[in-house]
C-alpha cells in the first residue's frame, strides 16, 4: 500500500506535508469525485471483503468504488498515514419510508481531529446526502456546503446529521420514480454516538448488508459518483444526473431508463468502472435513495 499510488489514482497533486483542515478537505474532494459509492460487486457474484489490503486493491489499484466500509475504511489509512489521529464511529441510517432508525449500526464514518478541533468525515454515503467536506462536530449550527446546507443535532448524547433540501427541476418527470416529497424541507440521514468503535465491530454489518434478503443493497444496485456540481447515480437501470443549486435554491434533475446492452458503457463512461463479471441490474425496493 502506497500512498503516492493512492494520490495518483484520485488524481491528487497537491501538498500533504501539513494535515490541516483544508488539506484533508483537498484530498477528501478528489476522493468522492474519483471513488464512487457503489454495491455492484453484491451483483456480479462477489463478495465485499472487510479487510484494509483487499480494499485497497480494488479501489486504488482495480478502479473500482465501494460502500461506506471500504471508502471510509481506506480514508481512515490515508489520515493516520498523513498523521491524523482518526476514530472510527458506528452509525444507523434513518429509512424516511419507516421514519425509523435500524436497532444495529449499519455505517461507519470517521471522527478527525484536525487544528484542534474534532470533524467528521464521512466519504462512504453517497448519493445526494454525501458530504463534500468535514463537517465540525458542533451541534445547532448550518453548515453550508455545495450538495446543500447540512447540520449536526446533539440530544443526550446522541447526534443527528440532516440536510436542508432544496427544490428539485426534473425534466423529464415520467421517467422518476422518487418518492421525494415536494414539502419535505429537512431530511434526517443519520444518527450516531462517539462511541469509538473497533473495525471488527463492522463484520457482521458487513456481512448482513450483502446476503440478507431484505437488505437495501442486495435489492438494489448502486452506484453514484460526485462530480464538479453536483452527482450522478445509476440504481437498477435507472440513471439519475443532478446539477446542484443551478438556479437560487433548486437542483436540475435529469433522469433516463438505461438498457441492458448500454450498462458496460455506461459504467465506463460515467463511472469509469470495468467489471471483472457480469453485472446484474436489480430494483425490487421500494425505499428511496433521493
């Protein structure tokens, strides 16, 4: 593990001498926008191996993207390579369709200490609640960001990460199936304590989130790249491309049906990913990723 081979394969060439708030935010930006967040090995007969080296391999050296527990996995090297002191959080995603949280952690995310003060980095969400830089853990304040306004609640020791949501421009409605409600101002993503959390607390999540049948990520595939303004997103055969904020308070939306004989180009030309083996598209979910 080399991470000169790393920077290179997030096209990074900026400085990493001195690990402060706006070189991991640098080095954070290249990754979300080179790695995707993506489940496609769950759908080409592999399996997602919790296991730093294996990580490695297939995000730096095979170009492939992953999930939280192999983006957030492989960041949480690069900060203590770069000298940052990184510990790893367990959170629970909210699913607004059930307006719950699961009883058991299924994300991990990082807690940095950067210029003093503790961040959280997270670049293992994707889609449109990823967020494009540390967010200081600090409780009741907006944090403006380019996907929009995000926020850390505090109660009793639990925090709640939410993002104000923008209006949304979709030009071509008949193909959306999102189940986005128009009044919906504020989305709950996640919540989670600053209970440090060991890597082997995740193997089991791990494990569960790729077999079980009701899993989010066995009933759909993903994948979803940031881009210079804003995200791309391919879900079962449907690809989503959104523009953030292009025009005051609203984000254009395009959306077009993918067929089977399109994917392996689409992969590339989007995602720039190549698989190793088939890739099977599937959507039998009925839970909304926008």
């Amino acid at each position: 593990m080399d991470i000169q081979e790393y920077f290179a394969r997030i096209s990074y060439r900026g400085s990493h001498n001195k690990p402060d708030l706006a070189t991991i935010s640098d080095i954070f930006q290249h990754h979300i926008q080179a790695v995707p967040f993506e489940n496609l090995s769950i759908h080409c007969g592999e399996s997602i191996e919790l296991d730093l080296e294996a990580t490695y391999n297939k995000i730096v050296r095979k170009k492939r993207g992953g999930w939280c527990m192999e983006n957030n996995y492989l960041l949480s090297w690069v900060l203590k390579t770069l000298g940052c002191d990184v510990t790893f959080l367990g959170a629970k995603v909210y699913v607004p369709e059930l307006d719950a949280y699961p009883d058991e952690i299924d994300h991990l995310l990082l807690q940095v200490e950067l210029d003093g003060k503790s961040y959280i980095v997270d670049g293992g969400f994707g889609m449109a609640y990823q967020l494009w830089q540390p967010m200081e853990l600090i409780s009741g304040t907006d944090q403006p960001q380019t996907p929009g306004v995000f926020r850390f609640q505090e109660e009793s020791g639990t925090w709640y990460l939410e993002k104000v949501k923008r209006k949304q421009c979709v030009l071509n409605q008949s193909a959306s199936t999102s189940q986005n409600v128009e009044n919906e101002v504020c989305r709950r993503v996640y919540l989670f304590t600053l209970q440090p959390r060991d890597i082997e607390e995740f193997r089991g999540c791990n494990a569960h989130l790729q077999t079980a049948p009701d899993s989010l990520f066995v009933t759909k595939s993903i994948c979803s790249l940031q881009t210079a303004d804003g995200i791309r997103a391919l879900v079962g055969w449907k690809l989503t491309e959104m523009k953030y904020n292009y025009r005051d308070n609203m984000d254009l939306v395009e959306i077009r049906i993918i067929a089977d004989e399109e994917m392996e180009k689409t992969l590339k030309e989007k995602f720039n990913i190549t698989l190793d083996k088939k890739f099977v598209p599937i959507n039998t979910s009925r839970l909304s990723l926008f």
